[in-house]
C-alpha cells in the first residue's frame, strides 16, 4: 500500500452538462461501504438532470416525502444494489449542511457499513454505469472523477480510519 498519510482531496471542476436545467438541492442520505478495505462506488449515469453526472460517488440519493435519513438511505439501496438492509447494520459518520440562497438547512447524511466479499455476487446494479471496489487510491487518482461531497465524506472517513489504526 502506498503511503496514505500525504492523500489530498483532488476533484476535477465538473463541466456543465449539455442541456442540464438547474439543480434543486435535497438533503440526501449516502453510505459509505467498506468491503475488504475498499470502498463500494457507483459510476454515475451520464444524465445531464442529475448530480455529478458521469462521475464517481456513493450509493444513495434525496429523501422521499416523510422520510428521515435512514429510511431514505434503506430504500435507495435497495433500488440501485438490490441491497435490503435494517438500520442497525449501519452508523452515521458525517452531515454536511448546506445553504446556499433560497436553499436553506440542506443535508447529507452519511453512513457507514461493511458488507463481506461473500455479498457482493448477490448485487444487482439498479442506477448508474457500473459499480466497483476502489481503494483509497482509486478514488483520488488524478484522472477519476469523483463527485465532491462524496469525495469530502471518503476522505475525512480514510483518514478517520486511519487515525484509528494509527492509535492502536
């Protein structure tokens, strides 16, 4: 492995999709799940309507009507892995807020989870161009385009993880 402890968050400025129409920001739940020490990501569609198309990020996605963090998060992974998970399999990390003009008091809620190399043959790929295990490394290669929040959220959780096997 090489040496970690010098990653820096590197995120291309994303073009501006041919014929996108402006965003509404939505508070979102995203996880963050570890297989082996890699990280399970999405190649996101190349849709000019969506976030960070063409992009690399987390599974997930906005909240439905009624809907709190966790619940959202349940449903989303179940619509783009086929994954059905209770709330106890995963902790929250991280929320970013944001508010940015007439978008007030919008989050992203993260959460973490470890699913065993045995799970992932029963993954179905719902959204997206494809999934893949990336590592650390992976993720912040130059040339990989990844979305930036969920590049924020990967990296504090590598160097949160880090610091723990630093303190043991």
């Amino acid at each position: 492995m090489s040496d970690m402890m010098n990653i820096t968050l590197a995120v291309p400025m994303p073009d501006l999709a041919p014929g996108a129409s402006p965003l509404v920001p939505q508070d979102a739940s995203a996880a963050i799940i570890t297989v082996d020490g890699k990280y399970l990501m999405q190649h996101r569609d190349n849709k000019p309507w969506i976030f960070c198309p063409d992009h690399w990020g987390l599974f997930g996605g906005a909240f439905e009507a009624d809907e709190d963090a966790g619940e959202a998060l349940r449903r989303e992974l179940h619509e783009e892995l086929g994954l059905t998970i209770t709330l106890d399999r995963v902790t929250a990390f991280c929320t970013h807020d944001i508010s940015l003009g007439e978008y007030q008091n919008k989050k992203r809620v993260f959460f973490e989870m470890s699913l065993q190399p045995d799970d992932m043959p029963a993954l179905t790929l719902g959204e997206g161009q494809a999934m893949g295990l990336l590592t650390p490394e992976d993720i912040f290669h130059p040339e990989r385009k990844v979305c930036p929040y969920d590049a924020f959220a990967l990296w504090m959780h590598i160097q949160h993880r880090r610091d723990d096997v630093v303190a043991v």
